[in-house]
C-alpha cells in the first residue's frame, strides 16, 4: 500500500466573487550587474557615468532621494535606492547617511 499520499498544490484560488483565478506568480531574483572586471569597455564606461550622474544630482539636491528622482525623472526614491546599490554608491550613501546628510522629506529651499 502506498500510504497517505500529499494533495496536489491548489493552483487556482475561489474569489469572494465566485470566480476563480491563478495565484500571483513568485518574484524571480534581481539580476546583479557583471562585476566590473566582467564588462566590456563600452559597458564600463555607461556604467561609471550612470554613477557619476546620480552620484552628482544625489549631492546637488542634499541627498533627498525624492528630489533625486524627481530631477533625474526616475519613477520613486525606491528607484533611486535601486540604482545606488546597482551602481556601487552603497558605500557613498551609507557614509552620507552617518554623517547627517539623508534627511527625510525634501530639502528646504
């Protein structure tokens, strides 16, 4: 006898509809850019001016993640924060945070 055998995962949920629907699909990992040594020439250098870029609108707008977005028209600070660590300034953001430069909310004019 083969025993108690486990019940196949549901793959349809009941909606307070009645209806029924597929359950949200997972979230694959985030791809890590190839470390530096990896990369072509032209890849290095659109990576270290993508850098050079936020590093510049992060320290021009006092480290407001929001004003950043904003003046690199990019979606959210959440972007932002995206970016810093794709583009290694976790080190540079870090250090401005301790030292009292990340303030909440926008800067004051």
């Amino acid at each position: 006898m083969l025993g108690a055998m486990a019940q196949p995962e549901k793959t349809r949920t009941r909606t307070t509809s009645g209806t029924t629907r597929k359950p949200p699909a997972k979230a694959s990992p985030r791809a890590k850019a190839p470390e530096p040594e990896a990369r072509n020439a032209l890849a290095e250098a659109a990576h270290e001016a993508q850098r050079e870029v936020l590093l510049d609108a992060l320290r021009a707008n006092g480290w407001s993640l929001s004003a950043t977005a904003e003046a690199l028209r990019l979606h959210g600070p959440s972007a932002v924060i995206r970016y810093i660590g794709s583009l290694d300034l976790t080190d540079e953001y870090e250090k401005a945070r301790t030292t009292g430069k990340v303030k909440q909310g926008r800067p004051k004019s």
